[in-house]
C-alpha cells in the first residue's frame, strides 16, 4: 500500500523509507540549530542596544539547504552521498545570514558570538580583509551548537554569514548572475560587478568613518 505521507516517486520499499526518516531526523537537527542561533543573534542585538543605544543587526536570513542543492554540492565536490558521514563533510546545510550596517559591526557580532559558552568556532574565512577575485565580500563562520534531543544532545553545524547592506546587495546580483545560463555578455558584466565591489567596499568605509565621527562627536 502506498505511503499517503510520500510523493509517488519515492519507491515503498523499507530501505529507502528508513533513509528518508533519516534524512527528515537529521534536517530536524538543523532546523533546530538555526534556531537556537537566531534566537542568540536577537538576544545579544538586544543586550547590545541597551549598552549602545543602537542596534547591530540589520537584518536576519536563514535557510536550509534544499535535498536538490545538497546532492548538487555532493557531486561537485565529490563527496559520498551518505546521511551518516554528511554532517562532517558539508557544513552550510544550516544557513544564516547577519546583514549589519557597517563594517565596523561584522567584528562585533562575531566577538559575541566568540564569547558565547555554548558556541564552538569551528572555521572561519574572512572574505571581508581577503576578498574573492570576484569580489565577494563577507564574514564566514561555522559553529557548532548543542541542540537538546530526546535521545541526547547533538552538536550541529550552522554556516554563519556576516555582511554589511551594502555587501549583501552587491552579492545577491552576482548570485543572481551566476544562476543565469543564458545572460549575454556574462564575462562583461562579470568585470563591471569586479569594478562595482570595489565601489562598495569604498563606500563601506566612507559610511563606517561617517559613523566613527558621529559617535566619537556624541560622546565629547
Ligand atoms: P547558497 O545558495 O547561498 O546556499 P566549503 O563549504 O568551505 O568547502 P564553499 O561551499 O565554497 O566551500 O564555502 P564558502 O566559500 O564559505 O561559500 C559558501 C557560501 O558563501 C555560498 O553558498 C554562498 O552563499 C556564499 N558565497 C561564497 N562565495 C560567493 C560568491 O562569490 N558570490 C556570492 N554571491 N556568494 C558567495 P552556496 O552553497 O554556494 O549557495
């Protein structure tokens, strides 16, 4: 009898609905995991506002890696497509993006997140003082967190990326570009987005020395 619970392409045999159950539990986890870092990230933009009177985030983004995206991953990096092994092998299948204002901000958000006890800093690529040849500019970090199951506590990963607006901007055009098969022109367009990250970059630093010189003014 077909599970009702199921799409009809999935075969009703008990192996493959075993790993499906897996699968599910194991998307749980980082479900669970992102959560419990969002819900930190709010906390300590609160504690920093009360002590600041500002806040540091500007907003928040959070995703789970699609099954199609995963599988992707898996066969570009030639990795084994095996539920047991993939928590160590890929560690952005948990997502969240901390879009700040200023470039000042990504290191103090990433000081508190350092200071949390229940945070490891597993890997970090700062793509802010080293950008991609592209000219990707961002804070990556991953953690592991502790999420509280039936069965015991499990330490998850969670991709965390830190970015001002003005990078996220930037970088969800070039996102949009590189998902486009048929854009004419891509290698031009791909030289003027170089050029338009270093604009922003520049702009970055204007807007943070702005910044700089109205809060040291406040506080004279
Ligand atoms: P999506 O759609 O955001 O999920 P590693 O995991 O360390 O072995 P990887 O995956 O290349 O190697 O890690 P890296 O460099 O930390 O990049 C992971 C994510 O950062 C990407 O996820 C993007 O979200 C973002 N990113 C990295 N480089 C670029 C870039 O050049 N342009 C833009 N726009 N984003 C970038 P996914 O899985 O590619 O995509």
């Amino acid at each position: 009898m077909a599970n009702e619970n199921l799409p009809a392409q999935f075969p009703n045999d008990p192996t493959s609905l075993k790993a499906i159950d897996q699968f599910r539990a194991l998307m749980l986890n980082y479900r669970s995991a992102v959560q419990v870092v969002e819900t930190k990230i709010h906390y300590l933009d609160q504690e920093y506002q009360i002590q600041n009177g500002h806040t540091l985030v500007d907003s928040l983004q959070s995703r789970i890696k699609s099954p199609e995206s995963i599988i992707e991953k898996v066969q570009r990096k030639h990795l084994a497509l095996n539920l047991q092994t993939l928590p160590d092998q890929m560690h952005d299948i948990a997502g969240i993006r901390v879009i700040v204002r200023f470039e000042d901000d990504i290191l103090s958000m990433e000081r508190r997140l350092e200071k949390q006890p229940d945070i490891k800093i597993l890997k970090r690529k700062d793509y802010v003082s080293k950008p991609k040849p592209n000219g990707y500019r961002s804070l990556h970090l991953i953690l592991a967190v502790p999420v509280f199951l039936a069965a015991g506590v499990q330490e998850v990963t969670v991709e965390v990326q830190i970015r001002t607006i003005a990078m996220n901007f930037w970088a969800s055009l070039e996102h949009e570009l590189s998902y486009k098969k048929n854009v004419h022109h891509q290698d031009e367009l791909r030289r003027e987005l170089i050029a338009k990250a270093e604009l922003v970059h520049q702009l970055d630093q204007d807007m943070n020395g702005i910044k700089n010189q109205i809060r040291a003014e406040e506080n004279i």
